[in-house]
C-alpha cells in the first residue's frame, strides 16, 4: 500500500505538531490520512500491544544458556 503524495512543507509542519504534543488523530485528520499512515509518513514508532505472559512463560535459567550462545 502506497502513502498518499504530502510535500515537505505538510510534512514539516506535521512533525513540528508532534514535538508541540498535538494529538496524532488530530494531525491525521488534517492530513486527510490514516492514523496508521501518518505514522508512517512522519517516521513514528508503530504501536504494538505488548504481549502478555504468564507466570510459566518466566524462565529463571534463560540467561545462563545465552551465556553459552554468546
């Protein structure tokens, strides 16, 4: 999927929103894009949920086998 066309001044101006703590939906919308792909226009780290574990996914012992690895 390709980005919609945004010049350098839309794209100044969107990043200069960001560092002034604009909400990104907001900057999305004035870009006519995607929150997604206003992420992605303005190099901004993607959102992943962090997964979540469990008390068996620990392992105590994990460090000392990649001592050997290492």
């Amino acid at each position: 999927m390709s980005l919609p066309y945004r010049d350098a001044d839309q794209i100044a101006e969107a990043q200069e929103a960001v560092r002034n703590n604009i909400p990104l939906d907001r900057i999305a919308g004035h870009l006519r894009v995607s929150v997604d792909e206003a992420r992605r226009l303005l190099d901004l780290p993607s959102i992943r949920p962090i997964p979540e574990t469990t008390s068996d996914d620990f392992d105590l012992f994990a460090c000392d086998r990649l001592d050997g690895v290492l």
